[in-house]
C-alpha cells in the first residue's frame, strides 16, 4: 500500500509540473506574437501620420503607445507640431483612425 501511495504521488506530481510548465510557457509565446503585431501597428500608426501629415517617416517618432481591447492607442511626436498626432489601430495592427490631438487652429 505504501508503494502504491509513493507512486500515486509521484505521477501526480509529474503531471501537476508538466500542467505548470505548459501555463508558464504559452503566455510567452503569445507576448511575441503581441510584440509582432505591436511593431505593425507602430509601422503602420508612423507610415499614416507620415503620409496625413506630409513629412518623412523617419522625422516621426512615437511617444507613446498603449493596448487597448479594440486594438493600439499610439501617440506621435511630428515636428513642429504643437501637439502628437495619435493613431488608433484594431488587434491585427491595421490603422482605422489618424488625428490631431490639440486644439485645430495650432496644427
């Protein structure tokens, strides 16, 4: 009986690790996916300001860039502009909307 115990035990607690290992592995895979399309949006947001805004990508700089549940908020610093510009993407990184974030007569 005690044998039996022991090995109970044992496969339990191979089992309990592998689910333990498979939990901490699968979010980082996720989060390089999520990096991946988080570049895009960032690519996509600095191409779209660029293009609105008529200046050169590399004059472009994003200031900050956050995660929302419909997609990516971005804000974009252009040059000479009194306020960042800010992009909204959805989740696969596509932009859906580029607009001046300060008052309209300071554009």
């Amino acid at each position: 009986m005690g044998q039996a115990v022991i090995r109970c035990s044992s496969i339990l607690f191979t089992v309990v690790v592998a689910i333990a290992a498979a939990t901490f592995t699968a979010p980082a895979q996720a989060q390089s996916v999520s990096a991946d399309v988080q570049k895009k949006a960032r690519d996509n947001c600095i191409a779209s300001v660029a293009k609105v805004v008529g200046v050169p990508r590399s004059s472009l700089k994003v200031i900050h860039q956050t995660s929302e549940p419909s997609g990516f908020s971005l804000d974009v610093k252009v040059p000479k502009a009194t306020a960042p510009w800010g992009c909204l993407t959805d989740r696969q990184g596509s932009v859906k909307d580029v607009h001046f974030k300060g008052a309209e007569g300071a554009l």
